[in-house]
C-alpha cells in the first residue's frame, strides 16, 4: 500500500448514514498533526464503528484501500462483526446488530 501524500483528506470507512469522520495525513513537519501508526510502527488504539450493513461498509473500505483484516462473521453475542486496517495504519473493529441474544443464551452458543 502506498503512501498518501501529506495534507490529503481521507473520508473514512465509516462514513454514511449519521456517521462521519474525516482523517487527514501531515508531513512529518507540520506542526498541527501527529505522526501516523504507520510512521510510528503500529497503534495501541483501536477503533469500533456499529453499523446496521457492515458487508458495505467492508465493501467500501476496500474500494478505498483499506485492508482486510477479517471477514463479516457472525458471532455467538448476536452481532455480525468484521476487523479493517485503514490507509494510515488504524484497525477498525466493525460490528452490525443481527438479533437479540441474552446472556443465558449466550452462555448456551
């Protein structure tokens, strides 16, 4: 994956629906960003994004360069999840509501 060139706006992976977020890279010396994941070697933050169609979601953060860390699956809590990496190097934690499920039951999957 290339780099994006410095002071470019990003939309995320997120957007849509009434989430929107907007990330931009900086050149190492601007003074009004912080260095990206990807400068420093990794993140320790993780992000979560909850949205009610988390295969297009996945689908569009592919088309715009994010990688795939995995799939939509279903799980056991009753929620439809998915793990991206996007352009700069942050990891999204994706996660759609498909069914209630109570803790009895998911202690019973």
């Amino acid at each position: 994956m290339e780099p994006a060139a410095p002071n470019t706006m990003f939309e995320s992976i997120g957007a849509g629906g009434r989430v929107r977020c907007q990330f931009r890279i900086c050149s190492f010396d601007s003074k009004d960003c912080a260095l990206s994941p990807a400068a420093l070697g990794g993140s320790p933050v993780k992000l979560f994004l909850r949205n009610d169609d988390i295969k297009a979601v996945t689908a569009r953060a592919e088309a715009a360069g994010a990688m795939i860390l995995r799939k939509a699956k279903d799980e056991f809590s009753g929620e439809r999840t998915a793990m991206v990496s996007d352009p700069f190097g942050y990891v999204w934690f994706l996660s759609a509501p498909i069914e209630e499920v109570s803790p009895a039951e998911m202690q019973e999957r």
